[in-house]
C-alpha cells in the first residue's frame, strides 16, 4: 500500500498492510532527533522513520514582543520561551483579553480575518506530498479563546457572562469555518484530514461538566465537523486528558477521528476503548508522553507500540503516534524505537 492508501484503509476500519503513523513534535524536539540523525532534512527523516501522513502549513503572521519576555501570537495568545538544551519550549500565560472589563473590551479587540494565513504553497504541498495523507489546520473553538481570555477568567465568564463566552468562541469557529473551506478549494478536496482541538479534560476527568459542554462548546464543534464533512474531509478530534464521559457524544456529533487518546487514567487504556467505541471511531496518537517515552528503554518503548497496533489497530482504526506532541525530554532512539515497532 501506499501511506495515504494505508491511512484511508484505516480510515474506514479496515485492516492495512500494516499500522499506519503520524509524527507530531516540539520544535526543539526536531532539533534534537535531527542532531542524532546527523542531518537537517525534516523530510528525509520522516521517510526514513515511515511516517505515513504529512501536515499542510499556512504560515500565520509572526509573534510579536509585547515586553518583559513576553510575545503575542495574531489570536492574542501571550507566552514565554523557556530554555532547554535543543531550542526555546512555549509556557502559556494570561492572554490578551485577561483584563477585558465588559463585552465593549471584547469587541473592540483587533480581531484576526481568514486573510491573515499565507495559503499560497498549500497546492504546491499537495502535489509534493501526493503519496501520503494530508492534515490541514489548527482549528480551536473553545480552548484558544480561554487561552486568549485567561483560563481562570474564561471559567467564571461560563457562570457571570456566558454571551462573552459565546462571543469569543463564536469569532474563533467562524474564522476556521473560512480557513477550512478556503484550504479545501485551493486543494481541490485532497486534504484528507481537518484538525479540530479543544481540551475538555483533565488526567482525572472533564473539566466542565456536560451541561456548560453542550451550551459552549457543541454548537461550535457540530459547525466545523459539518463543514468538514461538506468539504470531503474527516475531522482528527484532539483533546487531552481522560475525555472517555465525552466519547459518546463526540461520536454523535460526527466526529471521525479521536487524538490523542493520553492514556491518563484506566477509562483511556486502549483494550476498553477498542471495545466500546472501536467500530465507531478512530483513534490517533496513545504512546504515552509522561513515563514511557521519556524514562522507558527503546525495548520496552517497542512493547507498548506493538501493544497498541494489536489492540487498536485490529481490523484498522487506529493511526500510530505520541499521545502528545514528542517532547524535548524524550531520548532520540525511544522516537525511532516508537516507527521501527509498528506491524
């Protein structure tokens, strides 16, 4: 099989010549596993570790300082660089709009458009990458306006504002609903899978409860798995922590893909999840980035693969990858012992 003919098989539950994989990682990670490698060629490794999908990029416009160390993203995210021995590593604080005192605050902010994305290479990396699956966009719709908003005020905004809540979420979705769908028709319809990402848990559970899930993030997430699903694509679905009280209703909303199933918790281990919802849904990531990847031996980071391409992958469903991006912290041969495992 090709890579994109091994995924779409998975895709549709049924079992490929082997596990299909993707990579996802920091970019002092990059760093690092190219230093051991012994060469600076992102794709020559990818090709060489047998990585089935490729990520499309539309280069937003550049972080800006806003002073004391801090930068700006173009969605008014605020963050620091943090050191570490491969490269700086993002630490997210208070957002733009943490001090926001009224919905006027809100409004008057210097909001984003579509236009800001440079998708003039996306046809370009379509026919470079012709061979594999292809995942477009960064599309959140609940966790990036809270980021925007602060964590602690976009929380107490759920009870004392919920229209600010709703305002902030509402320019968000409608800025991907433009994205995806321009992505799609400079592409003409190959993208074969939209990101769509809203952190809903912790590793002990939901971090809101299912009333406030589905007054403030359903209707978002029922918008762009529609509009997904209208442009040819399958939404690739990412929350962290242990989302399984969530799984159901994800799976009625159409979402098609889960990432990055954390294995946090005894409700995320992949044997359970397989049982319950294997022939509703695909699961993408589950090599767990907390202890194994970073402290476990190459060997046993090969056991834990093999486990989970027997598990999930039994009669497909299930794409090979970390459950969460590759960290600085993990040790280069426990990344290529997590590719050279896979059957």
């Amino acid at each position: 099989m090709s890579p994109r003919e091994r995924v779409l098989s998975a895709l549709a539950h049924k079992q490929p010549d082997c596990t299909p994989c993707d990579f996802w990682a920091e970019p002092p990670t990059w760093n690092r596993l190219l230093a051991h490698v012994g060469h600076g060629d992102r794709d020559r490794l990818l090709e060489d570790l047998g990585v089935d999908v490729r990520h499309l990029e539309a280069p937003a416009p550049p972080d800006r300082p806003i002073g004391d160390g801090l930068l700006q993203n173009f969605w008014g995210e605020r963050f620091v660089l943090q050191p570490t021995p491969w490269g700086p590593m993002r630490e997210d604080v208070k957002g733009a709009l943490a001090g926001a005192k009224t919905l006027a605050d809100l409004e008057s902010f210097e909001w984003p458009t579509p236009d800001c994305l440079d998708r003039s290479t996306l046809r370009h990396q379509c026919l470079h990458y012709d061979k594999y699956a292809l995942v477009y966009g960064f599309a959140d719709v609940w966790q990036r306006p809270a980021l925007v908003r602060g964590w602690e005020e976009f929380f107490l905004d759920m009870i004392q504002h919920p229209d600010w809540v709703h305002f902030l979420c509402r320019k968000f979705t409608d800025f991907y609903l433009e994205d995806y769908t321009r992505a799609a028709e400079i592409t003409r319809g190959r993208i074969d899978l939209y990101l769509l990402i809203s952190d809903l848990a912790s590793q002990r559970g939901p971090l809101i409860s299912m009333d406030m899930f589905e007054r403030f993030v359903v209707p978002y997430l029922k918008e762009m798995i529609t509009r997904i699903h209208s442009l040819g694509g399958r939404v690739l679905f990412h929350s962290c922590g242990d989302v399984s009280s969530f799984i159901p209703r994800l799976i009625r909303l159409g979402v098609d893909v889960l990432d990055p199933i954390q294995p946090a918790s005894p409700r995320m281990q992949p044997e359970g999840l397989k049982a319950a919802f294997g022939t509703q849904l695909c699961f993408h990531g589950g090599i767990d980035m907390q202890h194994l990847l970073p402290h476990a031996t190459p060997s046993e980071v090969a056991a834990e693969t093999r486990r989970y391409c027997e598990v999930l992958g039994c009669n497909g469903g299930y794409i090979l990858g970390p459950a969460h991006f590759f960290q600085p912290d993990v040790p280069p041969e426990n990344i290529i012992a997590v590719y050279r495992a896979r059957i």
